[in-house]
C-alpha cells in the first residue's frame, strides 16, 4: 500500500516514466491485491489486463513489487502483469520465526499460482526473486511460456564473496530507522550514485513507512531477513545450479553491465545449463537492472517475447 494519495502517486509515476523514457498509452497505477498463501496474507500489484497473457515478476531482496512498476507500466497494454511482494518485505506479512528460505519463497509462488490460476504464463525473477524463479521453473517448466533471469543465474564463483555482495551486506547492516526521509535518501544514494533522485524517492516511499514519531523505517523484516548463517550461501548457490539443469522452458538472462554481483561470465555459464536460452547484457545498469535502466530491460525483453509467442 503506498505512502502516497492517489494523485501523488501518479504525478510522481508520470514523472518517472519521463525519467526514464519508456513509453506508455498511458499513466495508470496497478490495483493492490492479497492473496492467502501458506499462512501468510501476501500483497501483490495486479496491472490488470482483461485478456493478456500473465507475467509474474519477483523481486529481490529488501525491495518491493514496485520495482518493476516502469516495467510493467509498458508491458500492460499487452499483458497482464502480477508483481508480488515477498514474504517479509514491502506490504506482504512477516514469517513467524524469521521463515525466508529458498524454499518457503518456492512454495508461495507454486501457491499463489496456483490461486490465482495462471498457466502458460511468464515469470520474472531478479537475484533473490530469480532464485526463487528457477526454483519455480526447475519443478514446473511446462506451465512456463518464458523465463526472464535478472542478473542472477549461476555464478562461476561463490558470489557472496565478491565485492558487491560486501557492499550489499554494508548497506543492510546499516541504520534500520532514520530521522527523515532526506536521510534515508542520502544513504540510498550513496549506495548506489547511479540511480536519479526522482525515480530512487519514489522508489524508497514505497520501500519505508512513517511511524508516529516522524521517523522513517524499512518496511521489510529486517531481524528476520538478516538470520542467515555463512552457510546458506554455497548451499543456494548449488541448489540453484541443479535446478537450472531441470529447465526445459525457453530462457532469457539479463545482466547489468555494471554490475558487481553478476558476471559476463556467470551470465554464460548460466545459459550452458540451459536447453532453450540466451544472455543480454544491460548497459547503464548495475545488479538492480529494472531500476537503473527500465527502458533498457524492455528493449532487451521485446524480441524474446515475441520469439516465445507471448
């Protein structure tokens, strides 16, 4: 649930989308929607299309479902986009006992699939939710239309020693609250100096909630989301490799040019495992590719879709 009225939200939607020079019929907002699913009422933005074929995006961790809002705005003329906030991040319900492994955010996606009826369709899935979209294709390829990889896939080294992840671990360690919304701005910035003001603080309204106080916290479970011990790392990472030798669907991996997290090389290696596959590489765009370079992500995605009759 936005932090922002009605007509805010598209004012600063439509100036995102000049930002960031996709094009559009025209500037709407997706409909928030909850789903039951396992246990948990999970949120998800449906930018309804009544007759489209279903795409299904899944975003990394500690963001939101409104990343790909510059995404999803374009695409919806055509298709009817879902993107879902997972289990203990933006408006979705916090797991009972810090439950955020790979394979409870599996389990959601087969259950919310299975709610909402989607079939044929195409899923999205960026780093963590990519993780959880080759979960979900290494068991159920042939409900699949396509499957989209950002930035994510098999690395060829252990990724969470390389600088990038280091970075991300920093970032995360840091102040969970912060005295105003400028502050957490800077912070965000100084993460990532890539991203424009305009696009990152709509993008941060959507991620934080004011409390009484005036203060701004992280919607997401921080606690919950940051018990992971050393080992959960290459054990992911193995698992995501044998799950990518179970998918038969055709296969698109992204990578963000710049970015320190994902490789040309893991991008290669990850299409080798692959039968039906092939890697873009995304200038102008670090590991966060749908918000660094939406337009570029389209383009890239546009013939692939055509390709796969979507």
């Amino acid at each position: 649930m936005s932090a922002m009225d009605t007509s805010t939200e598209l004012e600063y939607l439509g100036l995102a989308v000049q930002v960031a020079g996709v094009a559009v019929d025209e500037v709407r907002l997706p409909v928030d929607r909850f789903a039951a699913v396992n246990g948990l009422r999970i949120h998800y933005l449906d930018w309804e299309h009544p007759v489209g074929r279903p795409m299904l995006f899944l975003h990394g961790a500690r963001l939101t479902a409104h990343t790909f809002d510059l995404v999803c705005l374009p695409l919806s003329s055509q298709f009817r986009c879902i993107a879902v906030d997972s289990r203990g991040h933006g408006d979705s319900e916090w797991a009972a006992g810090g439950e955020y492994t790979p394979q409870a955010r599996v389990a959601d996606v087969e259950a919310l699939v299975g709610t909402l009826g989607l079939d044929d369709f195409v899923l999205v899935g960026m780093s963590m939710g990519g993780g959880t979209a080759i979960g979900y294709a290494g068991r159920h390829s042939a409900k699949l239309r396509g499957l989209v990889l950002v930035d994510t896939g098999a690395p060829h080294e252990e990724p969470m020693a390389r600088p990038g992840a280091q970075r991300i671990r920093d970032f995360n360690s840091g102040p969970g609250t912060f005295a105003s919304f400028d502050e957490a701005i800077e912070r965000a910035l100084a993460f990532n100096p890539s991203r424009d003001r305009r696009l990152l603080r709509r993008s941060l309204l959507h991620a934080m909630r004011q409390e009484p106080d005036g203060s701004w916290r992280w919607k997401h479970d921080r606690d919950g989301l940051g018990n992971r011990g050393p080992e959960v790392g290459p054990a992911r990472a193995a698992e995501q490799r044998e799950s990518l030798t179970r998918i038969t669907c055709p296969t698109l991996v992204l990578r963000g040019g710049s970015s320190d997290m994902f490789t040309d090389e893991d991008a290669a290696n990850t299409v080798d495992l692959l039968p039906s596959s092939r890697w873009v590489r995304i200038d102008n765009a670090g590991h966060t590719i749908q918000g660094d370079n939406p337009r570029g992500m389209l383009e890239a995605m546009a013939p692939f879709l055509t390709e796969i009759g979507a």
